[in-house]
C-alpha cells in the first residue's frame, strides 16, 4: 500500500513529489510550474506559540491605539482600525468596510485565536480538539489577511498628510507593522507541518 505521509501536492497544478528534508534558507519548487511546495521553517513548537501569543499582544495593540494622530490649527483628531472601518461604513460604500474589517481585523483575530489553540495542545504532544476544522480555516483565512495591505495604504497616508497637516504616527502604527511581520511568519504556510509533527 503506498504511504502518503511523506507525499506533497503542488496546490497549482497537482504534480505530486516526495517530502524532502530542507536546510536553512531553502525551499522546495515545483518542477512543472515553479510554486514553492515547502519552505524551511526553523522554529520548534515553543518558539510558534511565543510568536503567536505576541502577535495576539500585537493585534490588541494594533486594533485599540491610534494608527495615525493629525493636527492642524490647535485641532488634534486620532483614528484607530476601528474608527476606519466606522469611516467606511458611514459612507456609500458600506460593503467595502465589511470586507476591509474582515481582512484587517476578523481574519487575523481569528488565525492568531486557532494558531493558539492548535499550538497549546501541540506542546503537549497531541492534536487539538478539533484539529482537523482548525487547520483547514487556517488555510481557508491566510488569503483573507491582508494586514500588510492596510499597513501599506496607512504608511501613504503618513507620508501623503504629513506635507499639509502634522501627522503623528501612533502606536497603533507600530503594533500593526510589527504584526503583519509576525502573522507572515507564523500563520503562511509552514504551518501545514503540524499535520506531520502531531500523531
């Protein structure tokens, strides 16, 4: 009977290879198409819970501190995520602040939420409660976090503003750069070596 365990399947065009062991730096390619198939990853489980835990820190942060801080002739306004999302939602434009508060705040929300759950019980040894669904919305929302996109679009507004009004980069600015670096490297797509590390 063939084993499957040590089997990889391009997502793009579904050649099939055998699971090699990778150094630092290295990744796996497609032969047909050229998709990465694997990446070396370099983190124990410890190591991916402590990620994960500062990033929730992070999201907090990210979500309840000012992203930006503008005055102007003794005028001083702050906005959060939260106040963008209500921005947008107060306009013509309602849909889009249902997609903008998914995919930079409810999708990462909930791939930080299920990482700790999965990595808590992983640290034992064992598959979560659920492992399964857990894995397969981690996959399912990794397309749908586009924390880097806002802050992409946060850091033109800076520069944008910053020649007509004074604008003050806040925490929320800071917390949300460093947790788009984070969410990249702990939920992108080493994470799919928990369906061979856990019996």
């Amino acid at each position: 009977m063939l084993q499957t365990d040590q089997l990889i399947i391009c997502e793009h065009c579904d050649c099939v290879y055998h699971k090699v062991p990778l150094a630092k730096h290295q990744k796996a390619l497609c032969l047909r198409c050229g998709a990465v198939l694997q990446r070396y990853n370099g983190l124990d489980l410890q190591q991916r819970l402590a990620l994960t835990l500062t990033a929730a820190v992070l999201w907090i942060l990210a979500n309840f501190y000012p992203v930006m801080s503008i005055s102007v002739q003794g005028f001083s306004n702050s906005a959060t995520l939260w106040d963008s999302v209500h921005a947008l939602a107060a306009g013509p434009i309602t849909f889009i602040a249902l997609v903008a508060a998914v995919s930079i705040i409810i999708a990462p929300m909930f791939q930080l939420v299920l990482l700790i759950w999965v990595l808590t019980y992983a640290l034992a040894g064992q598959r979560s409660p659920g492992f399964t669904w857990c894995m397969r919305w981690l996959e399912t929302l990794r397309p749908w976090s586009m924390l880097e996109v806002c802050l992409l679009g946060a850091m033109v507004a800076v520069f944008k503003l910053a020649g007509l009004l004074d604008v003050l980069p806040g925490i929320g600015l800071l917390a949300l750069a460093a947790l788009s670096l984070l969410i990249i490297r702990v939920a992108g797509r080493d994470i799919r070596e928990l369906w061979d590390e856990l019996p």
